[in-house]
C-alpha cells in the first residue's frame, strides 16, 4: 500500500499566487462577516456583554469554520470566553 502524499514545495512561485490568493480571499470572507454581524475580528477589542460590568479586552476569533445559518448561532472566542452574538451589549476597536 503506497501513503505517498506528494510534496508541497513552499518555494515555487506557483505556490506564492495559489497562497496570495488565498489569504485575498480569507480577507474578503472575514469583511463579509464583519458587515454581516456587525463585529471586527482579528482586531484588538473591548467587549462590554450584558449583565456583566467588567468588558473584555482581546481578539474576537470565530470559533466553528463553517458559516452558521443564523446570527444565534455564531460562537465567538475573545480570551477564553466563547460567547454569542446576543451577549454583545456593546464593542470598540482598541
């Protein structure tokens, strides 16, 4: 039985426009979801939730890699905290 995977040659300048295009399109799908919820992520943040009187500082990251169907059920990670959109009473870039 052969595993041989091949090799990924890090090198090649056929794999510098297959990585930049990439990361083009990573940018434009995090900006989508930025204007879609109404969040910044990557981004350093402060995070006020409701009920709670001390904010968040951090990076807001997604925490599933698919898109959920909903708002309710997209989970954030700031720290090591994963919240919900419904959680957000507030939030600024710092």
């Amino acid at each position: 039985m052969n595993h041989n995977q091949g090799t990924f040659n890090f090198d090649s300048d056929d794999n510098k426009s297959g990585y930049d295009n990439w990361q083009e399109e990573l940018a434009t799908r995090v900006k989508q979801l930025e204007t879609r919820y109404g969040i910044i992520i990557g981004s350093k943040v402060r995070i006020i939730l409701h009920g709670e009187n001390k904010p968040l500082d951090g990076i807001i990251t997604i925490c599933d890699s698919k898109e959920p169907q909903n708002r309710s059920q997209l989970r954030l990670r700031i720290a090591s905290r994963i919240i919900t959109l419904a959680e957000i009473e507030s939030i600024t870039r710092l």
